[in-house]
C-alpha cells in the first residue's frame, strides 16, 4: 500500500529522520533484496538492522501488514546469504548466544551482584564514560535465587521459566507461582525447557530459533494446559510457533497447537485474584511493552488487574506505547537510538510524578530502571506479577528497583 501512515509511530523513523530507517523504506529495501541475488548492500543491513522490531507499525498499520514477520524473515536472509558489512550484526549474534544460556546468565548476574555490593556500580557511573557508563547500567542484578522450573504431572498450567526471567527475576517468577496456585491453579514448569528463540529469530538466526522450538514442543508436550509467560518478548515469540515452523512437516499442526496455548500471565489471572490493598495512595505507571500491546494485543488486562489493589492509582503518561528502547538486545547493538528513546521515556514518566512503574517485560525494567537511575530519580520499577503479589513493593524502601 505504501500509504506511509505508519511513519509517525516509527521510532527510528522519529528519530533518525530517514525514510529507509521506517517501515515504508524497510520493506522498500526487502523487495529490492529478495529481488537482487547475492550479498545486500551494506547499507541496507544497516537500515533492517536499525529496526528495534517494536512492531508498532503494526498497530498503525490499516493493511494489517505483518512488520515483525517481514523482518525476521528478512534478517534471515541476510544471514543466510552471509552479507559483508553487518558488524552490528555479528555482535548482535555473539550477544544472543550470551543472554540466552542461564548457566552463563547466571555467572554474569553473580558477578553483576558482587560489583554492585563493592559500590563499583556507583564508581563507574561517576568515572566510566558516558556510554560505558550508560550500558553498565543494564547488567541484570539477581532479584533472589534463581527459579528453578520443576515439572508436575497434575499441573493444570505450565510456566514459562525464560532466561533472563529464570536468572534475574526469581522472586518474580516465584511470586508468579504463587497468585495462579492462589488462583485455584496447580502450577508446573517442565525441567526440560529451553529459551524461546525469540532473539534468535530477531537476529536472524533461524535455525537455532526453530531447533529451540522443536525442543520446547517436545518439553511442554501436547495437550490443552495453558503455557503462562510472564516476559512480553518471550510470549509474542512462543505465539509465533506456527509460523516458524509452517514448513516442517512433522512439527507444524503441533506448533500450531502449542502457539494457541499461549498466555500471558494477566490473561490467565482476574482482578478478583489481585485484590490487596495497600493503606496508602500510590500513583503507579504502567509501562505497555511493545511486545505485549503491539505483539499480543494485551493492553487492557495488565491495568484491571493494577486497579484491583486498592491505593493504586493509575497515571497516564505522554506516547504510552513508545518503544522504551531495550527491544532485546538492541540497547547493547544501537546505543545511541536506544538511549535516547530511553531518555525520552523517562522524562515522560518523571512528568506524571508516579512511586512506581510497572511493566511485564524484563527488558523494559532494566531499561526504565537504568535510565531512572542516571537521571538521579528512585521511582521504582516493579513486574507487574511481583506487584500484584507483594503490592507492597510498589511502595517500600528495599523494592526491586533497588536490586
Ligand atoms: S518495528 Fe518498530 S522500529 Fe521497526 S519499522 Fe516498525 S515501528 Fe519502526
Ligand atoms: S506498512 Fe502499512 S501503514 Fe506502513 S506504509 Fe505500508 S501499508 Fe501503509
């Protein structure tokens, strides 16, 4: 269609200003790929690769045209090919390979948490460059122990464990646990699960992405129970199994079953199972991950479930559904873009004056939480399962957002 309405939703078109860094100019330089034999043009890796894949076009989009699908087929592609030219995405690549092994994961975390206890965190952001200083800010601090998925056989709904969720997130996934068994669910975790694929897939890694698939396929089996995620990126992903593997024949039908158990966990909670109070008034920001609104349509369970814990009172703030700028991997790939959607993120949460921002997406958290932090404010940052578990959290002195 070309019709260009998406353009102003874009946030790399807002910010960099060029048509070819916007969807319209992105599946412009698809075509003109697929229709080229032989390596793409370095300067179209670059634009494909300046995508943050936020899919807000997709919501903008009249034509229903499916940007996330394009892109990862595009990225694919470009892989596949092997083109010249694409540094970032060779990084990007290296960058997957770490934050999607939990052993790895786990020592980095480790290690995150010891330098945050000797107070280097707070010495390098006084003599670190800026951008050093600005990336160091997003090391994941473990939020308690690990979780540990641990399978049942009477489980009625299986959790997604997730890498950086499993890590850094414990207590949240704990807490995840703990409202669906509050809910009357018996909750299990299969042993054998492993990362979703979903920044494979952005990195145009596709066939590790259908091999983590097939291996989850296997691990949550067939049947009816719901698969309950509670990260944003992972859940849009884990929906996509059907198409990712549409062409494998002894996969398809079962990834297609698996796709339509998905669930986030505000989908599978009711305000009823989130009833609290909190004694005291808290202005709280829901933060909508692009991947939840944009990916999944979720845009309105995550806030009822809020408004059930009496003393929350919900803030709007300015372009609610603009990319906060973690998208993945990309804060680490495209520092400067991202940074400064996280800068415009945070000055638009400052104005609404909130205690609390929520979110339901790791990579959000640690973006805004980073972000809050160099802009000297202690508004904490809370997942919204934790919230919604301990309300208390959105309030207190030893929050998560002092992990
Ligand atoms: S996915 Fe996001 S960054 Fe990429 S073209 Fe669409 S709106 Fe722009
Ligand atoms: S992606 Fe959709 S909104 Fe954007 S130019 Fe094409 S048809 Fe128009």
């Amino acid at each position: 269609m070309s019709c260009g309405l998406c353009l102003n939703d874009c946030p790399t078109y807002r910010i960099i200003g060029d048509e070819a860094d916007s969807p319209r100019g992105r599946i412009h330089l698809v075509r003109e790929m697929l229709a080229t034999p032989g390596a793409p043009k370095a300067s179209t890796v670059e634009h494909l690769e300046a995508c943050l894949v936020c899919r807000a076009c997709e919501t903008a989009c009249p034509s229903l045209v499916p940007f996330g699908r394009i892109m990862e087929g595009a990225r694919e592609e470009i892989a596949d090919r092997r083109a010249p030219g694409g540094p970032r995405g060779r990084i990007r690549a290296a960058l997957v390979d770490v934050v999607t092994r939990p052993r790895l994961l786990r020592v980095l975390s480790s290690l995150a948490s010891l330098y945050d206890r000797i107070g280097m965190r707070a010495l390098a952001r006084r003599v670190l460059p800026r951008r050093l200083a600005e990336m160091q800010s997003l090391l994941p601090l473990p939020e308690g122990a690990p979780y540990r998925p641990r399978g049942r056989s009477d489980a009625d709904v299986q959790l997604v464990a997730g890498c950086v969720m499993a890590v850094a997130f414990g207590e949240t996934q704990r807490a995840t646990a703990r409202l669906l068994e509050g809910a009357g669910r018996s909750v299990g975790s299969p042993e054998a699960q492993v990362c979703c694929g979903a920044l494979h897939a952005h990195a145009g890694l596709g066939q590790r992405a259908r091999e983590l698939a097939r291996s989850n396929i296997e691990a949550f089996g067939d049947g009816e129970r719901p698969i309950v995620v509670t990260a944003a990126g992972c859940g849009a992903h884990l929906r996509a199994y059907g198409h990712l593997l549409r062409d494998d024949p002894g996969y398809a039908d079962r990834a297609s079953r698996f796709a339509a158990r998905v669930r986030d966990a505000s989908e599978v909670l009711a305000p009823a199972d989130a009833r609290r109070s909190l004694g005291r008034p808290v202005r709280v920001v829901y933060q909508d991950a692009c991947h939840l609104a944009h990916g999944q349509g979720i845009r309105r369970q995550p806030r009822d479930l809020l408004r059930a814990i009496d003393g929350v009172e919900l803030v709007a703030i300015a372009d609610p559904e603009r990319c906060c700028g973690s998208a993945g991997i990309y804060n680490l790939t495209h520092p400067e873009v991202a940074t400064q959607l996280q800068r415009q993120k945070v000055a638009a949460i400052l104005a609404a004056r909130p205690d609390a921002v929520v979110s339901a997406n790791p990579g959000c958290i640690l973006q805004i939480q980073g972000g809050l932090r160099a802009a000297g404010s202690d508004v904490r940052v809370v997942h919204l399962m934790r919230a919604l578990d301990d309300p208390a959290s959105l309030s207190k002195g030893a929050s998560p957002s002092k992990r």
